[in-house]
C-alpha cells in the first residue's frame, strides 16, 4: 500500500462524523476518484482500506467504518458496537449492525447524506 493511497483513505474516514458510518467500499471509491484526478492511477479497494484502517490503529475513527451490511470489523466487534452505541449510531434491535439506510455518511459529498 503506498503512502498516498493511506493518507487518503485516513483522511477520508476522519471526516465520519460522530453518530454516522461509510463503508470500506465508498472510502475506496472516493480514494481511488481523488487519485485518478489528480493524475495518479486509481488502485485499491475494500480490503485495502482495511488493511489502512488496520495499519493505522487509534489514529482515525476506524469503528465508523463497517462493511456493506452495516457489520463492524469481526476481530473488534464488540468495541466498535459499543463506540457506535455510545454515539448514538442507528443499530439494528438486536444490535449487531448499523443500520446503514438511517446511518449512512456519504464521503466526497458536501451534505454528507
């Protein structure tokens, strides 16, 4: 993974703002759009903006990015619903998932919904 591609991908989830989430798909959909208009060739998805997120630790709000069906990371589950929670994220009733139709943050647009 090259530095552009993480500073982007960090950047991107640090504008989730608190009580919403994106998934790893939309990150890397607008990453890979910043890329290609600047110049740069486009690269990398999903699972490589969770190998960022994972790679970067506590420095981003990595608990507002789940994936497609609103699922937190598996190997932290249980903090990041307790994150979400806390937040007041919209969780399914038995709150496993976010619910995304009511949770969802749209990174690139300039209303965020």
């Amino acid at each position: 993974m090259d530095d552009d591609y993480g500073e982007m991908v960090r950047e991107v989830v640090g504008c989730v703002p608190a009580g919403r989430v994106t998934t790893y798909g939309l990150v890397a959909e607008v990453v890979t759009d910043r890329l290609v208009a600047a110049g740069l060739p486009g690269r990398g998805g999903p699972r490589q903006v969770g190998q960022v997120m994972a790679q970067s630790g506590g420095d981003v709000p990595w608990w507002r990015v789940v994936d497609a069906s609103g699922r937190p990371p598996p190997a932290h589950t249980a903090e990041a619903l307790m994150r979400l929670r806390a937040e007041g994220t919209a969780l399914a009733p038995d709150g496993t998932r976010v619910l995304i139709g009511r949770a969802v943050w749209w990174p690139g647009r300039s209303d965020g919904a």
